[in-house]
C-alpha cells in the first residue's frame, strides 16, 4: 500500500508540481489548496500517513491548521513548507509539534528523503515500551509521559529524542552525535531545533528534581534519569 500525503498547498503551480513530483516517487498524494477544505476531513475521512503543510495560507495559515490535526490526530507526522527561510518559522513550526521543516523553492530529493527520514521514525519498531523515570512514567508505544500531576502527549520526535537519551544514561552525549543519529543532518537550524527538543523535554520533567539535563558548552549534555 502506498503512504499517502496530505498536501495542503496554496500556490496553484507549486502544489501540482509537488503532487506530480511526489506521485512519480510512488507517494498516494492529496493535495488541497484551500486549507479550510481539511476541516471537512479531519474527524471522519483522515487516512493519511503524513501532512506536508504550507505556512503562509489565506484564511488559515499552516501553525493554525497544524494544531487543528494534532488536537484531533496527536501522532500525525508534519512537515512544513515556507518562502520564509526565517529562524522564528523553523522554530515555531517545531514547538508546535512538526517533524521537520523545509523553505521553498526546496529541493525534490531532499525533501523526498526528509519525507522517508520522517516515516522511518513513525514506523520504527520499539523492542521496550515502558519505562519508570523517577516520579514519571513514559508509554513509548503511546507516547505518553505520565506524571501524577499531568499527562504529556509526545511527538515522534520527542518520543526518538528521549529514548535517545535514556539509552544514553548517566553519560556526557555529543550534540553532534544526537544530531547525526536522530536528524540525519547537522547544521545551525538542525541545532536550533535539537535545543527546542532539549528545553521542551526539561519542561515536561519539571516536576522531579531528581532528573537531569545539564547543557555543556561546546560539548553536549550531561543526563542523570533515576530509572528503574
């Protein structure tokens, strides 16, 4: 079965020249252009394995329409695309919950493999699911953080990072180890959005002193997780 991509594209000529480009690549592609059109499907006709978005959308830009999928969809992969090769974008589009991101006019092979990078991630089996950090609870298979005072929903990406990290206990981890294993790339936006990752991982522990996540200049990160 083929995977099947939502795109929500509103420049008529990009959006069908992405679809067929997408199409030749063996990808099932449903592209809109009006972004409200997707509210009509979200809840009774979603089947799609990942949505590539636009940003700069009339009516509704692509940070608005991502939070409508992930409200109703949580684990839906998201990549976005923008004009704006802007720092604030790429950040923004990554606190939202967005896999990836890529400035237009992008390249088809490199959006092709951030596409595939994407999937692998989504569909990686997990050999251990459950795991007791401290006071937290982490259902990998769900992507569930649990702590008795709230329940954090992961992204794939926050899920990969923090097993990344757990794997990795009690040891001085190289950014650009991170960088090479989990993005598959390395560079100062790559870097950026690793340190997103970083202080929303923080925020979600913020209830037991016990964890740490201790940023090293130059370097990395030192992680103690009191795991059992």
């Amino acid at each position: 079965m083929k995977t099947k991509i939502l795109l929500v594209e509103d420049d008529a000529d990009f959006g069908l020249i992405l679809k067929h480009y997408l199409q030749l690549s063996d990808f099932e592609v449903v592209w809109f252009q009006n972004p409200e059109d997707v509210l009509g499907i979200i809840k009774s006709d979603f089947c799609f394995n990942i949505g590539i978005l636009d940003i700069m959308m009339p009516n509704i830009d692509g940070f608005s329409l991502a939070k409508i999928l992930l409200k109703e969809n949580p684990n839906f992969p998201l990549l976005f695309l923008s004009a704006k090769n802007q720092k604030i974008d790429r950040l923004t589009g990554l606190k939202i919950g967005a896999d990836d991101y890529i400035a237009k006019p992008c390249d088809p092979e490199e959006l092709i493999l951030r596409i595939k990078n994407i999937l692998k991630r989504a569909t990686s089996p997990i050999v251990e699911t459950h795991f007791k950090i401290g006071e937290y609870s982490l259902d990998s298979e769900k992507l569930l953080l649990i702590h008795p005072k709230e329940k954090v929903r992961l992204t794939i990406r926050e899920k990969d990072l923090l097993l990344y990290l757990l794997k990795q206990n009690k040891q001085t981890i190289k950014r650009d180890d991170i960088l090479d294993n989990l993005w598959e790339t390395n560079d100062y936006f790559t870097g950026r959005s690793l340190d997103v990752f970083i202080s929303r991982i923080r925020k979600y522990f913020r209830h037991d002193e016990q964890i740490k996540i201790q940023s090293i200049r130059g370097v990395g990160f030192e992680i103690d997780f009191p795991v059992e």
